[in-house]
C-alpha cells in the first residue's frame, strides 16, 4: 500500500478491471530559505495532444479539443539559469470565453498521479467549472511525462508488489528488507539525478512557473488528496498568488510519516467497518458469509493467512498473494461505487479464484493489462522520501507494529511496515511535517469527508487551523469515498461553484450530508 494514497476515479479503476477482467519560506525544517527561480516563466505553446506514455499510464489519445504544452522549469531552483526539465501540461479552453476567470490548475493527488491522463478522464465531474476556467493539470516533476523517475522493470514490479509486505519470521522480515534495498538501488541507478530534486516545495515553485506561463495573475487551484499538501505548501511559498482555491481530500499537515500512516490505517479500517455494515444490512443479497461487520471483517483476515501461506489463481501465471490482496482491498474503498467489486472479488477470493482482486490491485500499482507500469508507485516513493526526514530502523517498525495492528487488524501490518520505504533512500528528507501556514493569501476552500478512507476527516480541520486565520473555510461532507466534489454530492458541488465562480465561500463549518 502507498504511503500517501493517490485519488483513483472509480471510472478509471472499473474500467481497469473490466479489462482485465519568490517569497521567502520556511521548509517545516525551522530554516529560512530563499523560493528562488520562480519570475521569467514563457508563454506556453500549445498543440495537439499525443497517446499517453506507459509512465502516465497508457490510454487513449485526448479529444480533439483537448491541447498540450510543456514548460521547461529549473532542474535545481537553487540554480535557476542552469539544467531545465519538462514539465508536461495539457488544458481544456473555457465554453464561455466572454466571461472566462482564468485557468483552473488541478492536482489530483499521489504523490505521483499524470494529471495529463486523469484530467480529461474525469472532465465530466468539472463540466459546471469549465464554462469560465480553462480546465488546466500536469505531471509534477518525477511523474509521468515531467522528467520521470524509473526504477524496476514490468516484470521486477510484478514480482515487487506481489512480495510479502507483512512478514511474520526473522526470514521473511530479510526477504521484505533485501526487497526495498533492491528497488531503492534501481531507483537510484535510472534515476539519480532527479531524485534530489522532486520534493513538493520545488514542485509548488514548478506551478507558480505554471501560473506565469498560463498568463493569470493569481492561481486558480483544485487540489486533491495529495494535491492538497501541495496547495498548502504553494500557499505558504507563495500566499499573494493564491486565488480561488479548493481542497478536497485533505492531507493532515501536523502529522509526521508514522501518525500520517496510522491515521490511514484507521481510516481504511472505518471505511472498511462501513462498507461490511452495508453488506449485512443488505442481508440475503450479500454475497459474503457473516452476520455482523465483525465476521465479515474476521473472514477477510482469515483470507489474508491463507494467501500468506498459499496464493491462489490470480491472472495467467499471476497469483493472488496477501500483498496483492490488501491492495485491492483499500483500492476498492475509495470510491463506494466500488463496493460492488470488493463484495464479489472477496467472494470469489474466498472460492479460491483471485482475478478481481488482483485487478483492482493493479488498478492501484499502475498496472495495464498488457502488463506495463505507469511511473506512480516510484514517483510515490521519491516524493514521500524527499519531503519527509524520518528513516525508521527495523527495530523502531516492529515497535509500532501493535498500535498499526490495534488500529486495523486488515490493513495495520501493511501500513505499519511501510514505515521502512525510504530507509537507506539515497536522499535526504526535507521536513518532518510541512509548513503551510499563509498569511495573507486569500480565502481556500477545506473540504473534509467523514468516511475518507486515504485522507481522514480531521486532516481538513488541521489544515484549516494551520493555514491560519481568515485563509480556510472549511466544509464538511458525510459521506463514504477518497474526496467529496466528485461524489456527486450536490450540496458540495453547489458550494465549491458558488466559491469558484462566483468568488462567494461558503460559511465555515457548514455541513453537507450524503443521501
């Protein structure tokens, strides 16, 4: 499982399984330090979009009114005249060019998610805020088709995330450590260079770049998941460029590596509680064994053991492990239209038949069905490793193992061991939380959903309060999935809208409430 989960539209991921079947800063390290290299952006040129790369993901070539650019941006902003990368952008012109605002930039999240490949996939959900903003994503540096971190090969990959990512014995517990020292030395060998350089602070300088590209005078910005640390870190860079602006999803900006993990280990395990509580209330018509969420919960645990010690039949000469397992598991609980499959794969998982999980797990790695990766889970990693200072030893993670496990007994061990992904990365982490604290910038809209799985509820709250006073506006969604807007929840999509559009927040506190 990733350490920061990144927003999957539940669109995309069914569709993977029916085809398988200039401001001065401070880091968050206590130092002052000088956000250079930001002025002198060029206009973009723009032009007909190519087919997605394998390391956005592969898909379709975008519609014909889609366009794409790139900007070449500071490698290194320390050394803003010296070696550039490519940052790839792709936009969506405003229906109503008379009353256009300006372009509306998004971030959907990962770290590591192509917003080049997402974007036009999930337009639909934004068509209300297209008739005066041009719709605008990216891939953030390291990602996709922005100078890309590559590490492991396909085939390294499958057998890098089938791998046991819980062990249980003194072997295992080798095997799972010789596992990541491999794939960080792939990480280093195809891409060291860059790998100093994908931090999200650099990545928030890369979109005040984007901004001058695009000719707006402030950012318009739709942050997600992830994307919302990233807002609130342009934010603090940057609080006079800041314009209307949203976060969906949000990313808990005072908790460190562990408390952010823990805190998603309870939140899959609420989403979990939820999603099993429905399938009983549905009662003959659940395809699972157990009356109470307790037994279904209990089940999936006993699944888990029997995949640890024998996988069943996966796809081809792919089989089904724990790892693959919990995977499809939590992919499946970011979006309650997903509920669905989970209900059938862990029905048919239970029959000895492993295809849908390990779709839904692929669905969540990056994983097509012609067996090519995208370049999310290494993007993931570099991200999480640049930003963040803590390298916990094998004996400090087994430490933790009983508060991960307490916390849920499904996704505790996986999340808890994950706590070893960037031990011995060759890069030093730049904080150990981010400052987001923006005095002065206009207000951002906090959006909290109460059943968030990958970013639980209380973030939105801690952002809110860390933005500082009369910055967020906070809304509260009851709700299941990863993020509120693109729930359909009407209520919500009113309220954004009526703050993007019409420049008009909604009060703070308010509450929309799922049907």
């Amino acid at each position: 499982m990733p350490r920061n989960a990144c927003r999957v539209t539940a669109a995309a991921a069914l569709t993977a399984v029916l085809l398988t079947t200039a401001a001065c800063s401070d880091d968050g390290d206590g130092k002052r330090t000088k956000a250079t290299g930001t002025k002198g952006a060029k206009p973009l040129k723009w032009g007909d979009c190519p087919a997605p790369t394998a390391a956005q993901g592969g898909g379709q070539v975008p519609p014909k009114d889609w366009q794409c650019a790139t900007l070449d941006v500071p490698l290194d902003y320390a050394e803003p005249e010296g070696e550039t990368i490519p940052i790839a952008l792709i936009r969506a012109k405003a229906r109503d060019r008379e009353h256009r605002i300006g372009s509306l930039v998004f971030n959907f999240g990962g770290p590591g998610g192509s917003g080049i490949t997402t974007l036009p996939g999930a337009a639909k959900e934004y068509e209300a805020l297209r008739a005066r903003y041009d719709l605008v994503s990216f891939d953030p540096r390291g990602v996709g088709a922005s100078a890309p971190v590559r590490c492991e090969s396909d085939k390294q990959l499958d057998a890098y995330y089938a791998a046991d990512s819980s062990p249980e014995t003194p072997a295992k517990e080798q095997a799972f450590i010789e596992n990541i020292r491999a794939y960080q030395q792939a990480c280093r060998e195809n891409s060291g260079k860059v790998l100093p350089h994908v931090g999200t602070s650099n990545a928030a300088r890369d979109l005040d770049r984007i901004r001058q590209a695009l000719g707006d005078e402030k950012l318009h910005y739709f942050g997600i998941s992830y994307g919302t640390e990233l807002g609130g870190v342009y934010a603090h860079l940057f609080p006079k460029n800041v314009g209307r602006a949203v976060f969906d999803a949000v990313v808990d900006p005072t908790k460190d590596a562990e408390q952010g993990a823990l805190g998603q280990a309870k939140g899959f395990q609420l989403a979990l509680g939820n999603f099993a509580q429905d399938c009983v209330d549905r009662g003959d018509e659940c395809r699972l064994q157990g009356s109470t969420p307790q037994e279904i919960e209990a089940n999936i645990v006993k699944l888990q053991k029997d995949l640890s010690a024998k996988p069943i039949a996966g796809t081809g000469e792919r089989k089904l492990t724990e790892s693959s397992a919990t995977n499809g598991i939590a992919q499946a609980l970011y979006s309650k239209e997903l509920w669905p499959l989970l209900e059938q794969g862990l029905d048919e998982a239970e029959g000895g038949q492993g295809q849908l999980l390990l779709a839904l797990s692929d669905a969540l790695n990056g994983r097509d069905q012609e067996g090519r990766y995208s370049n999310i889970g290494a993007a993931n990693t570099a991200i999480n490793c640049a930003d963040s200072k803590e390298r916990y030893t094998l004996a400090q993670t087994k430490a933790e193992l009983p508060a991960f496990r307490a916390a849920s007994p499904v996704f505790g061990d996986f999340l808890g061991w994950a706590l070893m992904s960037c031990t011995g990365w060759p890069v030093e982490g730049a904080w150990t939380t981010p400052d987001v604290s923006a005095p002065g910038s206009a207000p951002i809209v906090v959006i909290g959903n109460t059943g968030d799985p990958a970013t639980p509820y209380e973030g939105a709250r801690k952002m809110v309060e860390r933005l500082g006073p009369g910055v967020g506006v906070e809304l509260t969604y009851k709700g299941e999935g990863h993020g509120a807007y693109n729930s359909g929840d009407t209520c919500v999509q009113r309220a954004v809208n009526a703050y993007l559009l019409d420049g008009k927040p909604p009060a703070s506190g308010a509450v929309c409430t799922a049907p």
